[in-house]
C-alpha cells in the first residue's frame, strides 16, 4: 500500500525521457547543433512545452561564426588599461579617504547619578551643592540635582551629570569632590549609563 502511489507518479521514472525531449527541443529552437537521429520519445502531458517529432533524415546544419582578424585580439591586456585601472582605483581610494576624514568622530558620554552624603544633619547642603558644582572639567556638564531624605533628618544630594569617557573619569570626579572635607563624607555612583 506504501508503494501504491508511485504507479500514479511517472514523472521521476521517466525523468531521463524528458530530460532528452527538452533538451533537443532547445537545440533545434536555437538552429546551433545538429539534430542527430532521435529516440522515439513520448509526449507527457505533464510537460508545457511541446516537443515537436523528430525526424531522422533531417539534420539541421551547423551555423559557424565568422572567423575573427587575430591581430585584433589582446589576450594579455594593454599596460595602458591597466595603468588607467589603477588610477581610477587609486582615485576612489583618496576620495574614500577625504570623505571619511570629513566625517565628526563619534564622542562616547556617559549618564552618572551621584550620591554626595554629608557628614550630618546640620551641614548645608545648599553649600554643599555650590562647592560640587564649581568642579569644572574640560567634557564634564552638571545636570539637575535634589535632596535625598537618608533618616534621622539627614539628606543626601542627588546629583546628575554627563560625561566624556575619553576625558573625565569617575575617580577624578570622586576625587574632586571629596576634596571639600567640611561638607563632603563620601560620593557614591547610584547609577551609571552610556549614551
């Protein structure tokens, strides 16, 4: 019964037939090679195009191409194409080159979210935030900042601000702002993203 469905399915049986009728029906479309006798081959209604009956005493003649001039052939190339390639190449390459050097490098920053604790509850922290704010680098930019309830009536400072990674580091921003010992315990990073 497994076998029962290839009786119905001569299409991979008779593939070698049809392979033939196709290809001798392009060869006498195109008038190129000459038709030598054929198999008596059986038309399928599975295939679209019709291959029209061979007939064996006709040959279709063999359509040669016009012999050429050698002397007009280069079969090593000129100096001159190749000379001229290399210009165009290395033409391209120098304005690759300026197009690229035009092109602004691309600056990586980062986002930093810094805790400033004081050492109690009686520093001021508006003090505080104006010392932070005077440390000045050359790719650093404060952001928004706020107070941070820690308990026992002491607040931290939350203070934002972006980077150049290439210029300013998260230890030399620690180190500056510790530097105010009378309103600065210690700095804390509470988050850090790259933009």
């Amino acid at each position: 019964m497994a076998a029962e469905f290839l009786l119905y399915d001569k299409i991979w049986f008779d593939k070698p037939k049809y392979d033939d009728a196709e290809k001798q029906y392009y060869e006498e479309m195109n008038n190129t090679v000459p038709v030598s006798p054929c198999k008596k081959v059986k038309a399928s209604p599975c295939m679209k195009a019709p291959v029209s009956p061979c007939k064996e005493s006709a040959a279709t003649p063999v359509t040669a191409a016009p012999e050429e001039d050698d002397d007009d052939i280069d079969l090593f190339g000129s100096d001159e194409e190749d000379e001229e390639a290399e210009r165009i190449r290395e033409e391209r390459l120098k304005q690759y080159a300026e197009k690229k050097s035009k092109k602004p490098a691309i600056i990586a920053k980062s986002s930093i979210l810094l805790d400033v604790k004081p050492w109690d509850d009686e520093t001021d922290m508006a003090k505080l935030e104006e010392c932070v704010r005077t440390v000045q680098m050359d790719g650093l930019l404060w952001g928004s900042s706020k107070l941070v309830p820690v308990g026992y009536g002491i607040k931290k400072l939350q203070i934002q601000c972006v980077v150049e990674d290439d210029k300013v580091g998260t230890d030399i921003l620690e180190e500056e702002i510790t530097k105010f010992e009378d309103y600065v315990q210690s700095v804390d990073i509470a988050a850090f993203n790259k933009i």
